[in-house]
C-alpha cells in the first residue's frame, strides 16, 4: 500500500522555481539597500567623529587635527586621523590621544575640500572654543560607496557638519 506521505518530484520543482522568481526580484532589491545603508553608515561615522573631535578640542582645551587621508591626497580616501594637538604643532606627537579610522569597506571619500586662508585642504582644525581655527571656512567632504553613488556633508567655520 503506497503511502500518502512525502512530495511528489513536480511538487518540489514547482515550490523551487517560486522560491527562484521570488529571489530574482529580491536580490536586486537588496543590493539597492546595501547599497544606500553603506552611504548611511559612512555619514553617521563622519558626523559623530567631527562632533567627538570638536568637543574633546572644548573638553581638553587644546587645539584637535582631523586630518583626511595621507596629505598632499585629497580624492579615493579610505581613513582618517584625529589628535588633541596639546603642542600646538599640527603633528601627532607621542603622549597625544591619537584616534584612527578607517572608513567602511567599499566606500571612500571623493573629495576633501576645506577652505580658508592658510588651511591645508585636507585638514579641519577645531580650537579650545570648538570653531574651525580662525581664518578657516570650512568645507565639503564627498563620499560614495562601491557603486559610485555619492553623498555630502559640509562643515561650516563654526565647526558644525550638516548635509546641505
């Protein structure tokens, strides 16, 4: 007596071929929100790091040096580095806190442009007050993931980011 028990071969196929269609209008769907959420993280990264670097240059009342990239490079940047500047020299010294970060796999900064008389264009400089060093504008930084999908942020001579 044969058994009712089971699934048939047409039944699996059939149950395959809508689990394939229902993954075919799903990946693309995915990748999309991959895509957007490493943009995301990379801006949340940004803001919180240049709010952290503006408040430990009030909290420990000395200049800190948020420098992007390894200088002169400005374009394709993948980490950054920021240090209370207790010298005053606008170089990591030993005995400095001294933060490093890497950006998120697959997403770079494009462009670094930080204006101002005198101001390295790859540098934010925040003194005891939590402005930008006097004489400096602020700036733009540019960022995009994989994909080249991009996003800004600026940050004004008052030391504040936003996006514009």
């Amino acid at each position: 007596m044969p058994s009712g028990k089971g699934f048939t071969l047409i039944e699996t196929m059939v149950v395959l071929v809508i689990v394939g269609i229902v993954l075919a209008f799903g990946m693309p769907a995915f990748a999309r929100y991959r895509d957007s959420m490493s943009l995301r993280q990379v801006r949340a990264q940004l803001i919180q790091d240049i709010r952290r670097a503006r408040q430990l240059a009030v909290t420990r009342r000395a200049p800190v040096v948020m420098c992007f990239g390894n200088p002169p490079t400005t374009t394709d940047i993948t980490s950054y580095t920021f240090h209370v500047d207790t010298n005053g020299d606008n170089a990591a010294q030993a005995g400095e806190l001294r933060t490093f970060r890497t950006l998120p796999s697959g997403t770079r900064l494009t462009d670094v442009n930080m204006t101002g008389s005198g101001a390295q264009v790859d540098t934010l400089t925040f003194d005891i007050s939590g402005t930008l060093k006097l004489g400096s504008g602020g700036g733009m930084l540019i960022f995009a993931n994989r994909f080249d999908r991009r996003d800004t942020l600026a940050v004004s001579a008052a030391g504040i980011c936003y996006r514009p």
